[in-house]
C-alpha cells in the first residue's frame, strides 16, 4: 500500500498569541490538536505542483511579514465546526499567495484566512461547546513572521515540519 505525502504551506500562531486558541482546541479537538498547531493554510497541496519554483519565489522575492485580524468564532460545516473567521480585505494575505505561487498560478484561487479551531473531520461542535467558546477572548489580529512548509504521510499522521522561510520586516 502506498503512501500519499500531503504538502501545505503554513503560517503558524506563534506560542505567545496561541493561548486561547489552542486551549479550545485542546478542550474540545483533541485529535486536530494533536496532528497540527493553530494556523492559516497559506497555500493547500493541490497549489504546491511546482514546489521547487514557489520556494524560489520565496526565497528570492523575500515576501514580508502579515498581519490578518480574525473575527469572533462562527460555526461551519452545518454547524459542526468552528473556526475565527479574518476579516477586512485580507490584502497583505492574498498579495502573499500570488507572490508564492507566481509562475504556478498567476491567479490563484480566492482562499479566505481563516484560524480552525474544530474540525469537522473530528469533532463535533454543540450549542453548549459553541456557547463556552464565543465566550472566550480570542486575539484580534496576529502577525505571521514566517511560512513554514510541512508535510502528512496520511490523514491520521500528525503534520511534520519540513522547511521554514522568515518573512521580511520593513521596506
């Protein structure tokens, strides 16, 4: 039986804006939470067929640093997972995708920023679990200061690190 290798492009929560956020996941998806930390897919497996070409345009363009604000927590997948939605326009996000996947797809799809906090694959929000976590104080913006390219041998394997690329700070 052979193995599918998935591949992502991410921008992790750093540890100190992940409090909250990990804590309702821990609590209430706890297998999600053992396979991969807080995070905004930046680019999903089916984008990354020219990998070698969006690593060079990563390295090479040198893409800066972002910050998106999230929302309150809202319920997706017929109510059964919740997610921080972000929220404005999301430029510096979408600038980022384009810059990344440039020569792949020049116009990549439109993928919103979005925090899951539980998955619908593997768990199953209520009333009650929805309630607890509106209550709650999420951060209201975070800054991603770094992309990091991880990879899952199945869909039950936690999400292993393979390459991290810093992102720029300034003009």
């Amino acid at each position: 039986m052979s193995t599918t290798i998935r591949r992502q492009l991410t921008l992790f929560v750093e540890a100190a804006g992940a409090e909250t956020i990990e804590q309702v996941r821990t609590k209430f998806n706890p297998v999600q939470s053992g396979l991969i930390s807080c995070h905004v897919t930046l680019c999903r497996e089916d984008e990354l067929e020219d990998l070698q070409l969006i690593i060079s345009n990563i390295n090479n363009k040198k893409p800066s640093a972002i910050t998106i604000h999230f929302a309150k927590p809202i319920r997706f997948a017929e109510g059964k997972g919740v997610l921080l939605p972000g929220i404005s326009d999301n430029i510096a996000f979408h600038n980022l995708r384009k810059l990344v996947l440039q020569g792949v797809y020049d116009h990549p799809r439109t993928q919103e920023p979005h925090i899951t906090l539980l998955h619908p694959r593997n768990s199953t929000c209520t009333d009650e679990v929805f309630n607890e976590t509106e209550q709650l104080i999420f951060p209201s913006a975070i800054t991603f200061k770094k992309i990091s390219l991880i990879e899952q041998a199945d869909v039950n394997s936690k999400w292993e690190l393979v390459q991290e690329f810093p992102l720029q700070f300034g003009s």
